[in-house]
C-alpha cells in the first residue's frame, strides 16, 4: 500500500472505523481524500471518522466538500443535517433533509441506520410543515374565510404547494395543445350554466342506461383497445378488457343511430346541449362502465381545447376520481367538468358496476373566434393527413 493509493487508504480507513478507531481512521482517510479530492465519497467517509472525534468543525468542512462534489449524495446530507441540528441550526438542517427526501426514494429498501436516519428527517420537516401550516391557519384563517370561494381556494392551494402539500400539474395533452389556458383541474360551474339541465335528466339517462344494461350490455365494448404491435404501456391490463367499457351515443361528432334509438331521451338531451362541435373529432358521449375492482391507471388525453363532463349515474361506495392533486368521490346526479390534459386516474375498489355519462364541451376560456379557428385548422390538419388520431375523452 503507498500513500498515493487512495482505493487501499480508504479501504484501511474504513477498516479502521470498523475496529473501533476514528483516530487512525481519520488519519488514512484524510490521507485518501487528498490523494483523490475529486471524489465525494472519500469525504463523507472522512467526515464520517471526524464524527466519532467529535470535531465538529472539521466534520463540516469534509461533509462540503462531499457535497460540492455530490450535491444529493444521500449520506452527506443525512449527516450535516444531523451536524446542523446539533448546532441548533434548526432552518438549516431542514434545508439539508429536504434535500435529501427529495434525492432517496422512501419505497426503496435502505440498511437499517440509514433507514432510521431517512426516518427522523421526514418526522423533522413534518414537524416543521405541521408547525407551520398551524400558524398560517392561526394568522390568515379569517382572512382566507372572508374571501370569495375562488380567491379562497386559490389561495388555500398556494399555501399548500409552499408547505410541500401539494404538487403543481400541468397540461400535457397528447395531440394538441392550446397555450396560455388555465391549468384547472376542475372547471368552476358557473362557466356551465347548462349543467343543471343535464343533472335534472339523471333519472331518464339512467333508466335508459339500465334498459341498456338489462338487456345484457349488447353494444357496451372494451374502451381500451390498441391493434396488435402497438406499444400499450400501462394500459396493458385494460386493453382489450371489458373491465372498463363504452357505449357511445356519439363517436367523434358522429351520432350513433343504434343506440340513439335505444335511449330517446338522453339523445334528445345532448342534441340540445353545447358540447364539442368540432367536426370529426367532436363531440363525443358515451356510456363509461367500470367493473367491480378495477382501477384506470393515470394517464392524459388529447387536447385542451376541450373540457370532460362526468355525469355519475350509478356509483357504489368505495369509488374515486382524481384530477391533478385533487381527489373527488362521484355523486350520482351531480356533473363534474374537468381538463383530462391534466394527469387523471379512477378507481372502482367497490363489488358493483359503477357507470358515468362522459361527454365534451369547449374549453371556457376560449372565445368564439378561437373556436372558430381551431375547427378551421383541424379541418385543415384532417384533410392533409387523410384522418388522425381523434381526441377521445377519458
């Protein structure tokens, strides 16, 4: 071994460590480091040793330099977290455990030490985030229930992102994207006022929906079906399974006569309504089943433009939607209008059928004239690529 072989040195160090020495540990580490500034490891090691010494100040400075190297090696951070707390540097070891949730993933197995260590810098920010979040509520509560019920939320989600409660989504259509709409998850009704008559129907739909299903769910068909050679990712489980199924009542701007006649009323009802008329891809409607224990991964759809309406008809117990960071129970009778660009996924974890009427309308941020464009410049796009992928909701 020479003292320019920093491989045996740290080798030895560590030995060293493990025998009980941090003296001579701290000796041949250090000896490794210079011999090899360039890796973090080396450092931290080092650090590792000075602990055990109880030299603080030297710790600090070989754990910088493991993270000047490594800015998210996971060990450094853990230990000048632990460093800083015991300096009473409360803000800073925060910062450092943040770091360091951020760069290990917790699912992952990890040795017990570290594991326990992973475990009280998580407890540290919650701590924290808790302590916070009650002095917020304890300083703006009034204020925030004074405001009007969208400044309100807007403001409630605000806070929550800045507190690491929420997480930010945003679009990410898969075939066409409108820039500079609002990123909702939700839509607020009142940009539908014609909502109230879809919900008033709910009874007929849903009378003309059991019609339908008593009569052995003829016409209903897996929603997710790729041709073969397709990559299906995840929606492996579901293609070609009618564990979640559609009956369409209109299928890319084109009314479906069968069905049509097999559900009057609710046909008339959407002639009536102003959905998504854009021609050849607009609108649609259909009838979505989603069997007993089956789950919609998360996924996108296909353009902004547009705004999903769900009409829950039959809803067991045990049933979920989510848009973005926010989770929603289906109420039957009760329409929700979403942006499905926005990462979206169901479950039905009940052991019943649960069915929503799915349908489309624009998007309400847009204006007339946007509207008229956009029909124009997917008119054009059609008829130059002889067809397209369609803008299926979800």
């Amino acid at each position: 071994m020479t003292k320019a072989d920093p491989r045996a040195l740290n080798s030895a160090g560590v030995a060293a460590l493990n025998a009980g020495d941090p003296a001579r540990a701290a000796t041949l580490l250090r000896q490794a480091a210079d011999a090899d500034p360039g890796a973090a490891l080396l450092w931290y090691n080092l650090a590792t040793a000075l602990n055990l010494l109880g030299d603080a100040a030297a710790e600090a400075a070989a754990l910088d330099r493991a993270l000047d190297l490594e800015p998210y090696l996971p060990h450094a951070l853990l230990a000048k977290g632990r460093l800083l707390e015991t300096r009473g540097e409360a803000l800073a070891a925060l910062e450092m455990y943040r770091r360091l949730l951020a760069a290990v993933d917790p699912a992952a197995a990890h040795a017990p030490g570290f594991a326990a260590g992973l475990a009280h810098a998580r407890a540290a920010v919650e701590a924290h985030t808790d302590a916070l979040a009650a002095r917020l509520e304890a300083e703006l509560g009034a204020a925030v229930e004074a405001a009007d019920p969208a400044s309100a939320m807007r403001f409630a989600h605000c806070v929550e992102i800045g507190l690491g409660r929420r997480r930010v989504y945003v679009h990410q259509p898969l075939v066409l994207h409108y820039p500079y709409l609002p990123a909702e998850q939700f839509f607020d009704r009142r940009h539908f006022p014609w909502l109230a008559d879809l919900e008033a129907a709910t009874p007929v739909i849903r009378a003309e929906l059991e019609a339908l299903l008593a009569e052995g769910g003829e016409g209903f068909a897996p929603y997710v079906a790729y041709p073969p050679g397709t990559p299906v990712n995840q929606w492996a489980p579901l293609n070609h399974n009618d564990a979640w199924a559609a009956q369409f009542l209109v299928k890319h701007g084109v009314p479906q006569p069968a069905v049509r006649a097999r559900c009057p009323q609710t046909a008339a009802l959407l002639d009536r309504l102003p959905l998504f008329d854009c021609p050849g891809r607009g609108p649609v409607a259909f009838f979505s089943l989603l069997k007993p224990r089956t789950r919609i991964p998360p996924h996108t759809g296909a353009t902004n433009i547009r705004s999903i309406v769900h009409l829950p008809l039959i809803v067991p117990d045990a049933c979920a939607f989510r848009v973005g960071s926010e989770w929603r129970a289906w109420q039957p009778g009760e329409a929700i209008v979403f942006d499905d660009t926005i990462e979206h996924e169901a479950v039905n974890d009940s052991d019943a059928l649960r069915a929503v009427l799915i349908l489309d309308t624009w998007n309400p941020h847009l204006g007339a004239s946007e509207r008229d464009l956009l029909r124009d410049y997917v008119a054009v796009l059609d008829a130059a690529r002889a067809g397209g992928a369609a803008f299926e909701p979800n």
